[in-house]
C-alpha cells in the first residue's frame, strides 16, 4: 500500500518529471519514487566506498614484492 504525501519542487522539476512520466509511461509519483530510491542506492554505494577506502588509509595495501616480481616475470615472458 502506498502512502500520500505532498512536496514542492520547482517548475523546471515539475516539468522534467512530467516528461519523464511520459517517456517512462509511468505515473509523476512513480518518477519521484524511482528517483529519491535511486539516489538512495548511490548515497549508500558512496558510503561504503568511503568505509573501504578508510580502511585501505590503515591496512598496508601495497602489492607483496614477491607477487610483483612473479607478475614482472610472467609479463616479460609473453613479450
């Protein structure tokens, strides 16, 4: 069941939602419910790449010296 509820957004919004309405063949409120679910995906995306990338400023996350002299090695002999 959905729940009602009632925003203000500016013309230019409006107009783009309308229109996307249109093109999508979809209901105003489903464009408003795609996008604020969409945004919601990407703000939760960018907080768990800033959780890896903290720990990646703690954790030594260089390559192991013999791995990168084995991989040096492999791409030489394919040359």
């Amino acid at each position: 069941m959905n729940a009602k509820t009632a925003i203000s957004v500016p013309p230019d919004i409006l107009k783009l939602s309308e229109k996307l309405a249109k093109k999508l063949k979809m209901s105003r409120s489903a464009v408003f419910a795609k996008a604020v679910k969409k945004l919601g995906e990407e703000y939760d995306e960018q907080e768990f790449i800033a959780r890896v990338n903290a720990v990646c400023e703690e954790v030594d996350t260089s390559v192991d010296p013999v791995l990168k002299a084995y991989q040096a090695r492999k791409l030489r002999e394919r040359e």
